[in-house]
C-alpha cells in the first residue's frame, strides 16, 4: 500500500532519549571497552597520518564487542538509505531534512548521528554510532550487502531502496542476489518491519519491497535500463508500454509490472501524494540528485517532516563526502565527481562541463577488480574535448576511448594528471581515485 504516512506508522519527528541503561552490567562495560578501544584506534590513525580512523575505529569495536552495533541501533528511530548509486547523497539530503526540523530544538546536533562520510559497511556504521551515542535519530547509508543485518538488528522505521546497477562484479556478482537476501530480509521481519520508500522504476527494488509490511512508491524517471532486462520473479522478457508521460516496465509471463507511484520526478520537480508540485532547487547537479531528492522527501514524510521543512534543508547540501566539491592542486582547480559503475558514468558524463576532462580509473577492492564494464560506458560524447586517461587502470580507459574515437592522453600518475592546468577542469574518478583526490585537493 503506497501513499502518505498514517498516524500508526510515524510519530512525527520525536526524537527518543536512548535507553542504554536497559543493558545489564557485563553487556554495558563490553560496549564501554569496546568504544574506548576504538576510540584510541582512530586517533592513532590520524596521528599517523593512515586515514580518518573511521573504519578502524569500528573494526576495533566489533572485535572488543561484536554485538557493539546491534547495541547501538537500539532504542533510536532509524532511517535507513541503500542502492548502488546515490546512496551518499540520499542520506545527506535526508539528514538535512531532519536537521532542519529539529531546527534550534534544543541542540540538533546531539539528537541526530549520521555517517555523512559514507562509510556504510558494518564497521562504518558501528563507528558512526559510537560518535553519539545518545541521539535518538540515526541517518544511516548502508551498503546493500549489510541492510539485512540492519534490518534485522535494528528495526529501522524507514528502509529507502534506490537502484540496482552492477557494481564491484568480483564482489556482488549477480545483483539478484542481493535484491533477494533484501527480500527475504523484509520476509523475515513482518509486521515489524520497516516503511519501505522503493525506486518504482526499478524492476528488482520492486521484486524485493514487495515483501514490506507497507511501501512508498516513487516514480524517479530512471534513465539507465540496461540493468533492467529480466523479470525477477519469472525470467522473462521486460518490455515496456506508454503510462504517464513515461515508460512503464511490465513482465507479460508473470504480471510483474511497475507499481503506480505515490512521489513522482516530473523533469526538474517533484509531485508529491496529494499532487503538490515541489521545485527542490537543489545545489547539486544532475538530474538523478532530483530522483534522490524525491526518495529523502518520501522518506521524510514518514519521519512527519513536511515538505516545507524538508526541502531548505535539502537546499543547504552541496558536496556530500566531496561530491561536486571543488579541489585545489596546485594551480589547478578541479571538481570532482564520483562514477562507479557503468550507471553512474552514465549520469556524470554529461555534467562534464570543462574543455579539459580527467578520468579517473583504479581496480582496488573498493572499485571493484573487474573493470570490463567501461565497455558499457558511451565515452563517445567526450569527443571533442581534451581527455586525460589517469590511474592503475588508465591504459584500459585508454584502450576504451580509442575505440570510442575520443582523443586523449594516457598519464598513469594521478598527481602528474591533475597539476599544471591553467583552467578549471572535471574529474571523473571512481571510488579509489575519488577519495585520494579529496584528501590531495583538501576536501578529506
């Protein structure tokens, strides 16, 4: 059942004072240890200049105390945001939202705990916690490979699924998998689960929030169908049909078909349940940040923030984890935008705006070691400009461009790349790069 939220299932925005103390003694001191171990583990990493300490400051705790995160989930109204691309700038647009509402009420800050540095697997979320340990609201980004322990640990009030693509493919492989250990996630918890906001256009998110107790369904005008070609119940054939402006996907075997939505991305606006138009006027480019506004507007709604409240807060998000953020090296002024997948390339290519354009390409755990899909990336619309082929995997990219009759340069070295550029330019980069490039442009 889709719509706006009913007074049995949100109890507008209240934060909630954490209830630790419910822990026996024995629970209580493990925890304690466990966030002080974790603690000193994250500053000696910044003393030693290894990185921010977030993920080891988690590591550590789950060590000292593997139940530290399920003990810290408790007792707190928990958003939750997952999907292959957005899920960064989803979760601060949301965060935003809540921000904003609780306003000067009395120190937002302390009632709220967000891992706005994208860190989002268990240890991430575990250290993020650890932070504020007594706010009531959490805004977490989750990778989609740890949203069933969360939803089973944590009983998170609003789940938002966004997309599937294919990502990191000697890791995730198949991306049904995925959608379906969310399904059986959502199975399992029940009548206790989450409100689900799901990606109507998405064939997969679909199959999997079929299952929640109750689904918000949002119309994002997807552009990227190439990960959407088989039904997910059935296998068969998806095609297409004219609804609303748009194209809806539908199984003809099975019935599976796109759910009508109850947000949906008319060009640059959002159209809300009770057909309000919304123009969010965001700060961040592209027109899938629109698609990720709606999704946090759907998921406020559910926290009882109206979209007059959500969307200024919305409005103040500019470079979430460095996103569109502008670095300096050197003479060079350079903004960076982040593209992992063939998906997500699709989006960022034409937000491309300088003469000079930098790619950006690694094959580390964090990227993903097979990099066959720049095949499926149409770099042919760089043709024109100057292109510089940089990272481990450049002579790949350089390959790819060369098919794609794109002149371009071939410079490995991240940092012979980017210095010496008289005006500005645009990075594009995956994951690796992207976060070497914040801490070397001072966005870190």
């Amino acid at each position: 059942m889709g719509g706006m939220p009913s007074s049995d299932t949100t109890r507008g925005l209240l934060p909630v004072s954490r209830r630790s103390s419910q822990l026996s003694l024995v629970p209580r001191l493990r925890l304690a240890a466990a966030t002080l171990a974790g603690r000193m583990a994250s500053k000696a990493s910044r003393l030693s200049g290894r990185g921010t300490g977030t993920a080891i400051r988690g590591q550590v705790m789950l060590k000292v105390d593997p139940e530290s995160m399920a003990k810290l989930l408790a007792d707190r109204r928990i958003a939750m945001v997952s999907g292959t691309n957005g899920k960064t700038t989803t979760t601060h647009l949301l965060a935003a939202s809540v921000r904003n509402a609780l306003g000067a009420d009395p120190t937002p800050d302390a009632q709220l705990v967000h891992n706005a540095d994208g860190a989002n697997l268990h240890s991430g979320i575990t250290a993020a916690l650890s932070t504020k340990p007594d706010a009531g609201i959490a805004i977490l980004e989750t990778d989609e490979r740890v949203v069933a322990d969360v939803v089973r640990v944590g009983r998170p009030e609003v789940l938002v699924l966004l997309n599937f693509s294919r990502d990191q493919l000697d890791r995730h492989h198949e991306i049904k998998a995925l959608a379906r250990a969310w399904r059986n996630a959502l199975i399992e918890a029940g009548d206790d689960g989450p409100v689900v906001v799901a990606n109507a256009d998405e064939p997969l998110v679909v199959w999997a929030a079929q299952k929640a107790r109750r689904t918000v369904w949002v119309d994002t005008a997807s552009s990227w169908l190439q990960d959407a070609v088989l039904c997910p119940e059935c296998g068969g054939a998806l095609r297409r049909r004219d609804a609303d402006g748009g194209l809806a996907w539908y199984c003809a075997d099975c019935g599976l078909a796109e759910p009508a939505a109850d947000y949906r991305v008319v060009e640059d606006k959002i159209v809300s349940p009770d057909g309000r138009t919304w123009d969010p006027q965001l700060q961040v480019p592209g027109k899938f940040n629109i698609s990720n506004a709606a999704c946090a507007l759907a998921a406020a709604g559910l926290l009882g923030i109206d979209p007059e409240t959500a969307i200024p807060g919305m409005q103040t998000v500019t470079s979430p984890a460095g996103r569109f953020g502008t670095a300096h090296f050197g003479s060079t002024s350079a903004r960076l935008l982040l593209a992992k997948n063939p998906a997500g390339w699709a989006e960022a290519l034409p937000l491309v705006q300088t003469d000079t354009v930098i790619l950006a390409i690694d094959s580390a755990a964090a990227d993903g070691r097979d990099v066959s899909w720049l095949w499926d990336v149409e770099y042919e619309q760089l043709a024109g400009r100057r292109v510089i082929a940089t990272g481990p995997r450049a002579q790949d990219l350089a390959v790819r461009l060369g098919y794609a009759e794109v002149e371009h340069r071939c410079v490995p070295e991240l940092s012979d790349a980017v210095l010496g550029h008289t005006e500005p330019v645009d990075i594009v980069a995956t994951y690796t790069p992207f976060q070497r490039l914040r801490k070397m442009g001072g966005l870190a």
